[in-house]
C-alpha cells in the first residue's frame, strides 16, 4: 500500500462522518463488551437480582412472624427443579403491616402457613421467608448475571474512552509518516487473534522525533509499508496514532476533496445505540439500588 495515499487530506478541522466515528468509539473489544451488556442486562431485568436488598437484609436484618398468601411454581427451574414464589405478609416493629415475596429452589411452603420473616430495619417491604431468597435466581446465578453486563461495560467503557481519542486525532490531527520500530505479540487474543503491539517514531512539526505505541489485532495493514501514515496532535505530538491500527479491518481512504471517506454504514451507528442503551439500562439498575442503600 502507498504511503502517498493520504496526501490529499483536508487540513485540521475535518468532519469525521458518523458511522466512522461510532466504529472507532467501539472497536472490535467495544463491540464485543456490547454484547455482554446488552445480553447481561436482560437476563439482570428478567430474573430481577436485588443485590442491594441483599446487602441491606445482611447487615441490618430483623425478625417477625409472618403468614404465607400464596405459593406458586415459576417458569424459572435450576437443576431440573422448579423455582417457587411465596406472596406473604407480615407485621414489622413499627406496628405496620407488609407485603413482599421471596424465592426457593422447590417448594417449601404452602398457604397458611406461619412462617419466620427477615426484613430490613431501616426498609421493611426489603424482607423474605427465612432459607428463601429474593430472587428467582440463586445467588451463584445472580453473581455470575450482574458480572456479564459489568465485564461489558468495562469493555465498552475502555474501548470508548481509547476511541474519543482517535476521532479527535482524525478531525485534528496532524499528518506526517514514521517507522514502526518493532512488532511484538501480546499475551491477549481476541478470537483466537493475537493482539499486536506496534511501536513506532514520527517526527514532528516542531523537527523533534517523537515516539508511539499501538495495539490491534493482525490485519496485515501495519508494515506493509515503508513509512506508516500517522496523525498526532499539534499541541501534544506525544499524542499519536497509526491510521491503520484503526479498528476498521480496512484501509482508510480519502476522497477526492480531502475527506475521510469509509465503508462504514448504519450498522455501526446501531452497534453505538446498543451500546448506549445497555450502559443506561445499567446506570439505572445501579442507581435503584444505590438509593435503596441511602
């Protein structure tokens, strides 16, 4: 591939258009962080972990006898066994009567039946059957549930974080060439690919040689070149970026009046809507449970 390729482009500002932004904001570990999200907080809305409640009921726990309302069977089993939900109600030390329902894997309790009720002191409607839980899940389950959207945000958080940087240096960087210095595999593989370390050198503006690293998963579209197109920031030149460690699987054009020009669609503005939805889904779920704690 020429390095000659980018002669053309438009000087600082430049529009980066939307699609390339939102692929660049996620990139390939965004995209995949996404999933885990997204897919984590259904599950999360679905089976409702109350880990909060949880919290609440372990440290400031009381005691009353309650009655059973109802028990019936759930659509939810583990280990073959079905989960059973108990509709109680009891009468707290403030002298007020409550409702709430709790959880067990098989049945243990009928109809009528007096029961020993936990409730938290400072939030009595937070209470279950004592041995129940609260949610339909067992508690192994709700731990592993609440890690897949958190491992996701983690991902999507970090990829995003990475990708502002690279968008602004599209829409301000300057372009100059540089050398990449080594290429080394890390310990990490998306997939099955190793992630690559590339460590380059430029030289600025300002005729200082200034130096930079890049991780991307092999595309073939780094050394394939004697000199590598790179943008780095005017003010900061210690801030730089190799134009084809973008994650894009793709070489970068540019169009004839200078522009960025890419192959990127609406699907990557979807992607970017997925995984903004799950970071607010789980914003959300985070700030019910936090004020149940305050």
């Amino acid at each position: 591939m020429d390095s000659t390729r980018f002669l053309q482009l438009a000087p600082p500002p430049r529009p980066v258009p939307i699609p390339l932004i939102c692929r660049t904001l996620l990139g390939i570990g965004g995209r995949m962080g996404s999933l885990f999200l997204g897919f984590g907080m259904v599950f999360v809305l679905v089976f409702g972990p109350r880990p909060a409640e949880e919290l609440q009921l372990a440290l400031s726990g009381a005691t009353a006898r309650g009655t059973v309302s109802t028990a019936s069977p759930t659509n939810t089993s583990v280990n073959d066994v079905t989960v059973w939900r108990y509709d109680f109600t009891f009468r707290a030390a403030d002298g007020q009567q409550y409702a709430a329902h709790s959880y067990s894997t098989g049945q243990s309790f009928g109809a009528g039946d007096r029961v020993l009720i936990e409730y938290a002191t400072a939030r009595p409607e937070s209470a279950r059957i004592e041995s129940t839980r609260l949610s339909a899940a067992p508690y192994w389950a709700m731990a592993l549930m609440l890690g897949f959207p958190i491992f996701g945000a983690v991902l999507v958080v970090g990829g995003a974080i990475r990708g502002v940087r690279q968008a602004s240096l599209l829409q301000y960087g300057n372009l100059t060439t540089g050398r990449v210095l080594s290429t080394q595999s890390e310990t990490v593989a998306i997939e099955g690919v190793p992630v690559l370390r590339h460590d380059y050198e430029f030289l600025a503006s300002d005729g200082q040689t200034y130096y930079g690293s890049a991780r991307t998963l092999y595309s073939g579209l780094i050394g394939d070149e004697p000199q590598e197109p790179i943008l780095y920031d005017a003010a900061n030149p210690s801030r730089s970026m190799l134009i084809d460690s973008l994650p894009l699987g793709y070489n970068l054009e540019v169009d004839g009046y200078g522009q960025w020009a890419t192959h990127e669609g609406w699907r990557s503005i979807a992607w970017c809507a997925f995984a903004a939805v799950g970071l607010a889904v789980l914003a959300g779920y985070v700030a019910v449970n936090l004020a149940v704690l305050l």
